[in-house]
C-alpha cells in the first residue's frame, strides 16, 4: 500500500482550507484517510499552516511520501529538514562500481 502524506479538501466554495492527512495513494483526495495529521488554512493573513511534527516524522520514517503542496509546508516548518537529518546518507554507488568493474577486468586476463 502506497502511503502518502497529502492535503484533504474542505470548507466551503471559495473558501477552502486544508486538512494534513496521512491517507492510501489510491484513496480519492477528500476520501477515506488514515489520520489527520494538521491543518493549512491559505486565506488567513498570514497563512495558518500546523502539523504535528512528531506524527509527521513518524509516516516520513514509515514510509510515507509527501505531496509537492505537503513537502513545501513541511520545509517551511523544518519539519522536512529534520527528517532529512536523521536519515543516514545514502551509500555512493561510484566506488562499488569501479571495484566491480576492476575485478570484471582482472578475472578475464
């Protein structure tokens, strides 16, 4: 099941406010979701934008895959910084590559 961390729909016409929410990709945009995570009210001056950090890093570390919209919130509450920092880098493949390729060449000799 494709995780993602997304933004649900709500409020009247023309007067739309978000809600985070961790839901099934599959799943329609205002359906069914896992948990509701925060909120993202865009026509307050400013922007009301929360999201509960802990539960967020909880789905990224599961997982779970922010929409563009969700990763842009969650970069602008460091929220995606923090996530980024704790995940270990990832290996390079360049050294792997030249020592297989190496021993590729000295088995054929």
């Amino acid at each position: 099941m494709a995780v993602r961390i997304r933004l649900m729909r709500m409020g009247a016409r023309k007067r739309p406010f978000y809600r985070v929410v961790v839901a099934d990709g599959r799943s329609p945009r205002d359906g069914r979701f896992i948990e509701n995570i925060g909120k993202y009210h865009p026509l307050e001056d400013p922007s009301l934008m929360e999201v509960d950090e802990e539960r967020a890093l909880h789905w990224l570390r599961v997982g779970a895959q922010p929409s563009e919209a969700v990763q842009v919130i969650l970069t602008k509450l460091g929220i995606w910084e923090r996530f980024r920092a704790e995940r270990p880098a990832p290996p390079r493949g360049g050294a792997k590559r030249q020592a297989a390729g190496a021993g590729a060449k000295g088995a054929s000799s």
